[in-house]
C-alpha cells in the first residue's frame, strides 16, 4: 500500500501542471460562456442565434434546440461542447496510457524490480483517472457557479444545481468510459498505438452516434457507441440521466480496467 | 563464511525465453552462491539482459524456474525482490525530477530501510554532491545519471545486487570508486550478479563467470580457472641459430618462428617445454600471463564447446 501511495503522490505531483492548467482553464471557459450567455440575455438574441445555426445542427439538438437556445443552455454549453468533450478525452487517454509510457522509458523496470505488485500499476492508474476527473469537474462546477454569482443578468433563469450536476455526471462517466478503453489499449501496447487506437475509436463512436442521429437506418447501430449514453441535450431539457445510461458507460469503464488489469498481469515488461 | 550451507543467492534452472521461433535464452542453469561475485557474459543479444530480466519478473519465462535466496521468483516475487538492488542498463528516469525525489521515491517502494549516512557515502564516494542530486534530471549528464542509478542500486544496502552493465558511461575514476564499492560490498557478505562487456573489468571484481552465447551458457567457472582455459605467450630468444623440433609438447603451438626466436602459444604447464629448451642455447625466456580476453574471445568466436 505504501508503494501504491508514493507512486500515486508521484504521479499526481508530475501531472498536476497539466490538471490544473487545464482545470483553471475549463473554470474561466465556463465564466465567460455566462458572460456570453448574459450578454445575449440583456439583448434577448437567443431566437436570432437559433435560426443562424445550419440544419444539421437542429436536426441533432431536435427538440432541445429552444433549451440549449437558453441562458441556460448556453451557460452548461462547456459541458457538452464538442471542443471541450474532446480535450478532456484527449486529457484522459493520455493519463490512461500512463503505464505505456513508464514501460516504454524504462521507469516501470525501476519500479517493478522493487517488492510492488504489477496490479498497482494499474490500481494507480485509475486512481489517477478519477481524480482528474473530479478535479476537472470541480473547477467546471467551480466556475458555472462563480460566473452564475458575479456576471448572470438579474432576471436571468439559472441552470438548476440537478440539471448542472446531471451533466457534470454524465461527462463524468464518459471520460471514465474512455480512460478504461485506453487504459486496456495502454496495458498491452506502445502508448502511441493505444493513444492513437482508443482516439480513432472514439471518432468512429462519435460519428456513428451523430450518424445515428442524422440519418434513420445507422440509428440500429448507434447503441454500440458509447456517445449514445451521453445525452446532454436530454439533460439541459430537464431531463433525468437513465439510469440505463449510468450503467452502460460505467461497465465499459469497469471492463477496460478489468481487462487492464488481465493484460498487464501477462505481459512482458520490455521496452 | 561457510557459504555451502546457505542456500544460494539465485538459482536458475531450466530457464527459457522464447519469442516466436526466436529463442532468447535457452535452458539455463546456474547457481550463484551467496557472497561471490559473478561476471555475467556475453556479446550483445547473446541473453544476458533477458536472464535478468526473468529473475525480476520483468519477462515471464517460457518454462523453467527461477530462486532468489530460495524464493520463487514468480511465486513469490515480492519476497524474492525485497532482497534485490538492481541497476538497469538503461535507466528511465522522468527528466522532470531531481536526483534526491528519485532516490527517495526508489528507497521508499523497496521496503528496505535506506540508512542516510550510508546514502551520503554513496554520495561522496561516487561525487555527486547535493547541489547536484536537487537539480533536474534533465541536467543531468550520462555519467551523472549512471551514478544515480548505482546509488539507488546500493542505498538499501541489499543483500543481492543484480547490475547490468554498471559501468558503461563511467568515467575511469568513477570506474575506480565503484570497484571500491563492490569491494566493499562483497567484504559485507553482499553478493553481486553483473553483466559487462568490460573483460578487463570482469577480471578484476569477479569471483567466477558465466558466459552465454546465442542463449545458451557455454562456460561456467572460476577466474583462475578460466584463465588456465586460455593459452600462455610464450617467447624463447636464442644465443645461436636453431632448428624448429620436430614434435613439441601437447598444449604448445607455434604462432611464428625465427632461427633465433619463437613464439608459441602454451595451454598446460611448461614444463615438458623446459626439459625441450634445456638442450638448447636459450638467451632469454618470457611468459605472458593467460588472459581471460583470450578465453572469452576464443568462445565467441569459435563457439568452443
């Protein structure tokens, strides 16, 4: 166990740059979305921005359109923003793949030839994971409510702490969803081909469940990929996250560190 | 020290590593006995990283079996490592640490208690001073790192010290200190399994050696012994004109001969030569000691049996 703990301080002192970088980042994103949000609030432009966007992007928020067309909506956009979704899961497949690149450069020899069970590797790993993910959150969070508090127009109809909550959830579990696949990937490859593979992965994902949504016939396809669990459109239209949902993006988190584990046990530690 | 009643310090057997059709090492068997240092040899791919390598449960063998201090190494791995100071032959350090956040994160996971004073010689002996060791790793030049990583090796002060390579990058001096350190170590009781390409090296430090060559252990044995494997310079310097005799003893071989001069290559004992050299008007006689290069060359490149 203190092998565990020193290795997770390691870790999390080597990468706390990058998180809280990244976490203040997300925070003053957030701010200046309810300052956007504000500023279209006191001119009442929400309808004029809504008849800007091309079709497809209507077809794809459908009925949450005049939702998302909201101070509200756009004040959680950061929660589901395209840009945003991506860096995170950019973020994460990199922490992911953490035991790839320790073997690679040979840190994992140093580590491994001392009395330290392999599965700690792991275990550290997903430690690692979670506590991005709830650092990153935290700051979203963070900044939803400090932008709310200091920059929302009087009058302005603030997104409820569920409906906040339910996103930050359900982006949550997405991530975690991902840094189980490429931790899988990561324990048995290079960190290159499990970075490269669990992000083409998750491109094909993302265009099938916005293929899915766009064109009928691929919507029987669409429940393999894990974007479909992922609704925060649903959830900005005061919506509950399925349980359903919950439960399908955290077993494919499980299965990958399940299977990380499997794979890394087996493996030979050579660079 | 009776060392034959200890059981030994690493005990291999039947050892294989296979990839594909590609056999890295194949059915070692070897015993270090505890206190004594070995000398493990062998050109580059001949196996030796990859024995190592299995002893730590770094690879997993294709079959056979592997004891440090009489615990199996897979089964239980942590026991058998709790007893090992290992120095890699490529170190992978992050070059965002310093050396004191390094030797301090490898001495806390070794479940070895690292005495300070010790570290601190360490550090003298091998001169890296604490201005030094709170700099980056990315400051560090290749002779700086490989003294880290020999400290890390040594600061636990295990009983088994497994080192691949552990001079390469060393500066002569540093050479020096770190024979001192094994030295010392051995005079403690520590035992020492070392790869090297550094025959000079191996023939200084160690106890016995074992040489591989393309997997498979070829020769196992002491140093005197291994030297006496190796042929003998022999060079005769003649008063007058002489003729080559017709037969010379088993063991001698002539490199070149002059009416005046001879120079042969001598495995065995001289003797029988004397008796042949005392009818002759011998001016000057020398013997070059057996070199241990000279055995280790002959079994790489004839592959002697």
């Amino acid at each position: 166990m203190t092998g565990f703990l020193l290795l997770l301080s390691l870790s999390l002192k080597r990468a706390r740059t990058l998180l809280i970088a990244t976490g203040l980042l997300l925070a003053a994103f957030q701010v200046l979305l309810v300052l956007i949000a504000g500023s279209i609030q006191r001119t009442g432009e929400f309808e004029q921005l809504a008849a800007l966007l091309p079709p497809f992007v209507r077809a794809i928020l459908g009925p949450a359109m005049a939702s998302v067309m909201s101070f509200g909506g756009i004040v959680c956009l950061g929660y589901f923003d395209l840009a945003i979704v991506i860096a995170l899961l950019a973020l994460i497949i990199a922490l992911a793949t953490l035991p790839a690149s320790e073997v690679e450069t040979g840190f994992a020899d140093l580590i491994l030839a001392r009395p330290l069970r392999r599965h700690w590797i792991i275990t550290r790993t997903i430690a690692l994971v979670l506590f991005s993910i709830l650092m990153m959150l935290t700051l979203m969070i963070a900044g939803t409510w400090a932008g709310l508090a200091t920059l929302a127009p009087e009058g302005a109809q603030w997104p409820s702490p569920g409906m906040i909550g339910s996103l930050a959830l359900n982006l949550g579990l997405l991530m975690l969803c991902w840094s189980g696949i490429a931790m899988a990937f990561g324990a048995a490859c290079r960190r290159s081909v499990a970075g490269a593979t669990t992000g083409l992965l998750a491109l094909t994902a993302l265009l099938l469940d916005l293929t899915g949504r766009l064109w009928p016939p691929a919507e029987r396809f669409a429940w393999l990929s894990p974007f479909r669990y992922f609704i925060p459109f649903d959830l900005v239209m005061g919506r509950a996250l399925p349980v359903e949902n919950i439960l399908v993006l955290w077993a494919i988190a499980m299965s990958g560190f399940t299977l990380a584990y499997f794979l890394f046990s087996q493996r030979d530690i050579s660079h | 020290m009776n060392t034959s009643a200890l059981p030994p310090a690493i005990s291999i057997r039947g050892l294989t590593k296979r990839y594909g059709p590609l056999t890295a090492l194949n059915d070692l068997n070897l015993d270090v006995v505890q206190g004594e240092v070995l000398g493990f040899l062998g050109l580059n791919g001949a196996g030796k990283t990859t024995a190592i390598r299995l002893l730590l449960d770094l690879l997993r063998p294709s079959s056979g079996r592997a004891f440090i201090f009489g615990h199996d190494c897979w089964l239980e791995g942590l026991a058998a490592r709790e007893r090992v100071g290992y120095l890699p032959g490529e170190l992978g350090l992050y070059p965002d640490l310093t050396g004191l956040e390094v030797l301090d994160f490898l001495g806390g996971i070794s479940r070895q208690p690292v005495d300070k004073r010790r570290r601190q010689e360490l550090f003298d002996r091998l001169e890296l001073p604490h201005s030094d060791l709170r700099r980056k790793l990315r400051q560090y030049s290749t002779g700086m790192k490989r003294k880290l990583g020999l400290i890390q090796a040594f600061q636990a002060d295990p009983p088994l010290l497994i080192l691949d390579e552990p001079t390469e990058g060393l500066d002569p001096l540093m050479q020096e200190s770190f024979y001192t350190l094994l030295k010392d170590a051995k005079q403690r009781g520590r035992t020492v399994f070392m790869s090297s390409h550094v025959l000079s090296e191996v023939e200084r430090v160690c106890d016995r050696i074992a040489l591989l060559r393309k997997g498979e252990l070829v020769l196992l044995s002491g140093m005197e012994a291994s030297r006496r494997l190796a042929p003998r310079r022999v060079r005769v310097f003649f008063n007058e004109d002489v003729r080559v005799p017709p037969d010379l003893p088993p063991g001698h071989e002539f490199v070149e001969s002059s009416p005046r001069t001879w120079h042969l290559n001598v495995v065995g004992p001289l003797g029988p030569f004397l008796t042949v050299l005392a009818r002759l008007p011998v001016q000057d006689l020398e013997v070059q000691e057996a070199r241990l290069e000279d055995v280790v060359l002959k079994y790489y490149r004839e592959g002697a049996p």
